[in-house]
C-alpha cells in the first residue's frame, strides 16, 4: 500500500531529523518536512520504488505492514531507475539481475552506504557493489524498457511456502 512520505517518516520528523527525501521515476521528486505543502511533488511512498532519504543523524525507519510478495514486480524505463530491493534475503546483483544482463540490458547498478558510492557492471573487473540488500535502494541504468521486473529467484518455492519480503 502506497502512503505518503510524512506517514511513513513520522518519528524522524518528530525528532527533526529529516532533511530531505528524493525519489525518482524519469523525473525527480522531492519531499521536505519544513517546505509549504503545495512544493513537495513526492507525495506518496510507492511500493518497491527506491529513495534517497537525508537525514542529520544516522537513523533507523521501521514502518510495520504488509510485506511485499516475492513475485512484486514493477516496471523499468530506459535509462535511470532508482528501484528498492524487497527481498528478505540478500542476493548478489549477478543473480538479482539475472535476466536483465543476460538479454544485454543492464548497463550498471549503483547504491550508496556508509562505505560511499558502490559500482556493478556486468562482467566487469573493478566492481564494489557485491549484494543488495533489504532496506536499500538502488540506481540501474538500463538499455530498453523492461515490463514486469521482477528479481530472480534462485530457488523453485514450495507452492503453500511464500518467503518474507520487506514492505518497503
């Protein structure tokens, strides 16, 4: 269920420790908890989608609903996505993207965490980002637009067995 950034963001709010939020979906959107309502055009935290959240002290947002199914999937354009990872478990971006690299389609990823800018390119030899993880989000660089993406499982399910998958 989709909700909007100050439901979502609440206690860091309260606590005045958001600064900004920043989504994108082939244009950028913006949230600012001190702004006049009628400037935020980021009006409502879309399921699987990622953002960039800047806050003044490290922090920690826990928002309890539903959790996203395993089979989500979500629609990619050509060029920049910036999409979240939903999986519980972690998974290496050779595997996450299975699809993707092996139709010739994904150019790179990209994320940002405590240890700074990290880098995946398929086949590539200086690569940083070595796994995705729930709870963050992360820039792709695509060739042509993909309808349905969904990540690779790397295992046949059970059909009465569903793995956990974050909400966010």
């Amino acid at each position: 269920e989709n909700m909007p950034p100050d439901t979502i963001f609440t206690d860091i709010i309260n606590d005045d420790n958001l600064v900004f939020i920043t989504g994108y979906d082939s244009i950028s959107y913006y949230f600012d908890p001190l702004s006049l309502p009628f400037l935020n055009t980021l009006t409502s935290i879309q399921t699987g989608s990622g953002y960039w959240v800047k806050v003044n002290n490290q922090d920690e947002v826990i928002h309890i609903g539903d959790p996203i199914p395993s089979d989500f999937n979500i629609n990619l354009r050509s060029g920049w996505n910036l999409i979240g990872y939903w999986l519980h478990g972690s998974m290496h971006p050779e595997d996450a993207f299975n699809q993707l690299i092996n139709d010739g389609n994904l150019i790179y990823v990209t994320a940002f965490g405590d240890e700074g800018a990290m880098f995946f390119e398929p086949g590539g030899i200086l690569n940083t980002l070595g796994i995705l993880e729930n709870g963050y989000g992360y820039w792709l660089k695509i060739i042509e637009d993909v309808e349905n993406f969904q990540y690779h499982l790397l295992f046949e399910l059970h059909p009465l067995w569903k793995p956990y998958a974050s909400w966010l």
